[in-house]
C-alpha cells in the first residue's frame, strides 16, 4: 500500500512539472513582440476638384493574327524592334495551300479547254440556226451547255481568288511602322486561326483612357483641358477631352473617357498609370483609399490586411479591393481614413500577435 501511494505521488509531482512547463512555453510565446512598419490610411480628396485614374495607351495599336492553322516557319522580329510598314513578321508553313491551289490551277485548265469547246459548239449552231439549217431545240440544247461551261469556269476563277486569299495570312506582315510590344509564337509553333501573334503599336503618339464615377460623369464635355500626372516619371501634360462613354456595362460601373495629349515626354510609354485631373469640382464627398499590393495578405479567395489595435497587436482585417492601380490596389470596405495597417515586420505575422512599431 505504501509503494502504491509513493508512485501514485510521484506521478502527480511529475503532471504538475509538465503542465507548469507547458504554461511557461505558452506564457513566452504570447510574450513573443515583432517589431513592425505601419502606414496611415490615406485618400486621395487633396484637392476640391475630381481626380480620376487613367492609364497611357498608343493611339495606333494592332494585335494580328492568321485565318489559317500551320506551323511557323520563322518569326524574324522581337519584343522592342522598331519595324517599317510591309515588312514580315511571322512566316506560317503553306504547304497544304500550295497543293489546294495546284489542285485548282489543273481544274481550271480543264474547264477552260470545255468552255472555249462550247463557246466554238455555240457560234457554230448560232450561224446554221441564222442559215435554218439547226433547229431551235438544237441551238437552246447547245446555248445551255455553253452557259453551263462558262460558269463553271467562273467558279473555277473565284475559288482561285480565294485561296490567293489565304495565301496573305500565310505571311503575317507589318499594316504600319511601329515598334513590337507583345509576340506570343516563335519558329515551330504551332499558329490557329485567331490566335494573337504580334501585338505592336505606334511609339511617341500616345492618349490615356480614364475611368470616371457615375456620380460625376454627367459634368465631363468633349474638349474638356485637363491636366494628367504620370506619377512614375513625375511629370504633368496637358489634354482634352476627346471621347465620353455613355455606357459603364463592361468597366465595372465606371464610365470611360478618353484624352487625347497636347505633346509627350518621351520617357511616356504605353501603360503607365496617370491621375487626370478635370477643372471640375466634387460632386461626391467618397474618396479612394489605395494601399500597396505587398501589404495584401490572400488566403484562397479572400484578401486582407493586417491593422494595428489600440492594445498594440497585429489584427487581420478583411477587405473587398477594387481596381489595381501599378503598385496599388483600390480597397473598396474594410479600411477606415485615419487607421493604420502593416507594410512590414522582422517576423512572421499572425492574428493577435504583439507588435512594436519602429
């Protein structure tokens, strides 16, 4: 009974060291402080008048394609190569298009050997008909079979034209001189019918298509000036207005307008995002709150943010993000003016995690 009651003492003796170890470990991991950098949550209502977002895009812009399927042969341009207008820019194999037309070239021949017989067969019948020497069961028998022949001869000709047709998206060649800004085939490929090959455009001719809210579309009149920032080269150019949409059913609810540059700098290339600003004032008293895209936290489906609580730790907030502007993203809810959210930490987040702010 004794030995009984010493290992039954022993085992709570050692149950009690375990658990005041664990509250130990777990005691230093909730005392664990990450030393973190924050921002404040900013918008952009600085000025009483509307400020919209716009991106610069080449006036002339061709994505080319083919009609045909084939393997390419060579694709002597690159991304970043100036081109002049006619100048190749994807070869396609036409093989099997050289064997169509040959095929038709010979149907041709026939039919034309058959037409010039019937047309000699008709002049022939028209004059012993003028002579009554043919009847006129002989010569409506003989003007059919000539009609006949001369339209199949026709169809002969138009179904040369049309693979003389096909012969033209066997070589993809430049509609302007430009510069090549996208390619999407290389030598082997495989080319399908409508499938983008070359994209290129018309350097140093640039305008910017703007979104604009619902709530101040209605004040926005072609020849409109405005000024446009391109933030990244911190430069401002002046435009107007060329073109009002008045439809938002494909942007999203925002309406787009389209301002056509006084001059361009030639460090403007075609992407860059802007803030076009109209001599108009607010309408709206709603402001757009942006924050960077590597504070964004994703986890499937959802995307967040991690925000600073009044008690110092770290709290993952959710939010619905709207449109992507460069570095930053539009955030729609879940972020108030005057908060401040993390930008970057020396340890790993989590939710409720104490933070020091540097």
């Amino acid at each position: 009974m004794k030995k009984t009651y010493t290992i039954l003492t022993l085992s709570i003796v050692l149950l009690l060291a375990s658990c005041g170890s664990k509250d130990k470990n777990v005691t230093n991991d909730n005392s664990q402080t990450i030393l973190v950098s924050v921002k404040d949550v900013t918008t952009n209502d600085n000025t009483p008048f509307l400020a919209v977002n716009g991106k610069v895009q080449a006036k002339n812009t061709a994505n080319l394609s083919t009609r045909i399927m084939g393997f390419v042969n060579k694709v002597p341009v690159n991304i970043g190569d100036k081109i002049e207008k006619g100048q190749l820019l994807v070869s396609i194999n036409s093989t099997d298009l050289q064997a169509k037309k040959a095929q038709i070239e010979a149907n041709i021949t026939e039919v034309t050997a058959a037409y010039n017989n019937a047309e000699k067969d008709y002049y022939r019948f028209k004059n012993l008909f003028a002579e009554q020497s043919a009847s006129q069961k002989e010569l409506d028998d003989i003007t059919a079979h000539f009609e006949m022949a001369k339209a199949r001869l026709e169809a002969a000709k138009q179904m040369r034209n049309e693979i003389n047709a096909q012969f033209a998206y066997t070589n993809i060649i430049a509609p302007f001189s430009g510069i090549i800004t996208h390619k999407t085939v290389e030598k082997g490929d495989m080319a399908n019918p409508g499938q983008l090959l070359i994209s290129m455009e018309t350097p140093g001719d640039f305008e910017v298509m703007a979104l604009v809210p619902e709530t101040e579309i209605a004040q926005i009149k072609k020849e409109t000036k405005v000024v446009v920032d391109v933030k990244s080269i911190n430069t401002s150019i002046t435009g107007k207005v060329t073109e009002v949409s008045t439809s938002a059913s494909k942007t999203g609810g925002q309406y787009l307008v389209k301002i056509d540059l006084d001059k361009t700098d030639d460090n403007i290339l075609s992407g860059m995002y802007t803030t076009v600003r109209f001599p108009i004032e607010h309408k709206s008293q709603s402001s757009m709150i942006l924050v960077p895209k590597d504070a964004i936290i994703s986890q499937g489906q959802l995307s967040g943010i991690y925000t600073v609580s009044q008690s110092n730790t770290a709290i993952l907030r959710w939010l619905r993000l709207g449109r992507t502007f460069g570095n930053e993203v539009e955030v729609l809810s879940g972020l108030n003016s005057g908060e401040s959210y993390i930008i970057a930490s020396e340890g790993k987040l989590y939710n409720g995690v104490k933070i020091r702010v540097q």
